[in-house]
C-alpha cells in the first residue's frame, strides 16, 4: 500500500508520463497502471527477490553440510561447479529486471543529454549488481572450496618432497641433502597431479565460462536503450568491452 501510495503522489504532482494524468487528475491508463500494472509488478518481484533468498539461505546450510569434496574433479570446482549454473534459471527475471531499468535511463535520456562514457559506467554498474546478486549466496561454498585448495596444496608439497627425495635416493642411491635421521619412505606415490589440480582449481563457482547466461540478459534492455542515441559501432565495441571484461 505504501508503494501504492507513492506512486499515486508521484503521478498526481506532476510526475507521470502524459498518458497517465489528464488536469491533474488520473487517466484510465493512469489509474490501471497504479491498480493493477504496477500491483502485479511488485507481487512478482517481491516473490521472485523472496524465492533467492529461500535459494540462498539453502545454500548456506549446504555449505555447513559435510561435504565430499575432492580437488581432482573434472569440473574444476571440487564437485561444486554445478551450482554455478544456477543463474540461468533466473533468465527472464534478470531480463525483466533489466528492462525495467533500462526503461528508467532512457526516461532520463529522454530529458537530459548522457555521454557515452557515462552510460557505459551505467551499464558496467548495472552488471556488477546483477553479478553479485547471484554470486553472494555462493559465498560460503566458496570458503570451503577455498579452504580445501589450501589444505590439498599443503599436503601435495608435503607429499611431493618425499617422492622426490625417495626419487633421488632410488636412483643415486643417496639424497644430496641428507636429513639427521634416516628417512623411511614406505608407499610413495606421486603427488603431481594432486598438486596441479589444486592449483587449477576454482574457488568461485561463477566465471567466464557461466557468465553469459547472466550478462546478456542483463545488457541486451540497456544496449537497446543506447541505441536510441549512441551510433551503432560505438554501442557495438562497448558492448563487446562489458562482455569481454
């Protein structure tokens, strides 16, 4: 009701769009808009912000779970990456979102002149907060993978330094830097590819690789709208620049 109520004292002082307001008072688009557009409007986004919160409070408990998780895995996340994915379920609400936004800068571009410059800043920022929107709730698995990438380098090097030293005993028959006691090395095994993987590895479970289901939907409202006044080949190479960042 309160949103209701702003937005009714907004169009009644002077600040709706034409359609809207008739000798200061509302328009049937006016007061279908206010009633019904912007009810649904805000029913929507209200349920959707509600449903990532839900989304994020499950992933936090997850990431208290125990875990089994393992630096060799093929998806360079110790067996996380999957939930990376998970933006792109959220296409259309970023989309729509997106336009919304876009809609509010053309309305100022409308009625106040905006370099290109500026708009890219615009559009950089815009793209900043739909990433961390989405990559905030990944937060505490990133911790854990984190803290699982220390502790398996730890352990390669460790590892690593007694394969060679054994190596180099093998073969020259003595180790070139020789400990006060006698080293027994009993079942050594290679710790290379332990080591390389876990230097490989990822913390951050959104990347280039999954960020364009996220940025495009994010851009495209906004590219349309600097089209209304940017040149073509200027929008293209800043388009390409925020993508490619």
């Amino acid at each position: 009701m309160s949103r209701e109520r702003a937005n009714a004292c907004n169009f009644l002082s002077g600040g709706a769009p034409p359609w809207a307001t008739s000798q200061s008072s509302l328009t049937v688009a006016g007061i279908w808009c206010l009633l019904v557009s912007n009810t649904i409007y805000w029913f929507l986004l209200s349920r959707l912000i509600w449903k990532h919160l839900v989304w994020a409070s499950f992933l936090a408990d997850v990431a208290e779970c125990h875990l089994r998780l393992v630096v060799t895995h093929p998806d360079g996340h110790a067996g996380l990456g999957f939930l990376g994915l998970y933006p792109t379920g959220y296409s259309l609400f970023t989309l729509a979102v997106s336009c919304v936004a876009a809609a509010s800068i053309g309305h100022v571009v409308q009625h106040e002149s905006m370099t290109a410059t500026f708009f890219t800043m615009i559009c950089a920022g815009w793209l900043t907060v739909v990433t961390l929107y989405y990559a905030l709730p990944l937060v505490g698995l990133a911790i854990r993978i984190t803290q699982l990438k220390k502790k398996a380098i730890l352990a390669a090097m460790i590892r690593a330094t007694n394969y060679e030293r054994w190596n180099e005993r093998a073969i020259l028959g003595a180790n070139m830097c020789n400990d006060e006691k006698d080293e027994q090395f009993i079942e050594v095994h290679d710790a290379r590819p332990i080591w390389v993987a876990s230097t490989q590895m990822s913390s951050f479970l959104i990347n280039r690789g999954n960020l364009w289901p996220l940025l495009l939907p994010a851009l495209l409202p906004l590219a349309a709208t600097g089209a209304s006044f940017l040149p073509y080949s200027q929008l293209g190479s800043m388009v390409k620049r925020l993508l490619l960042l």
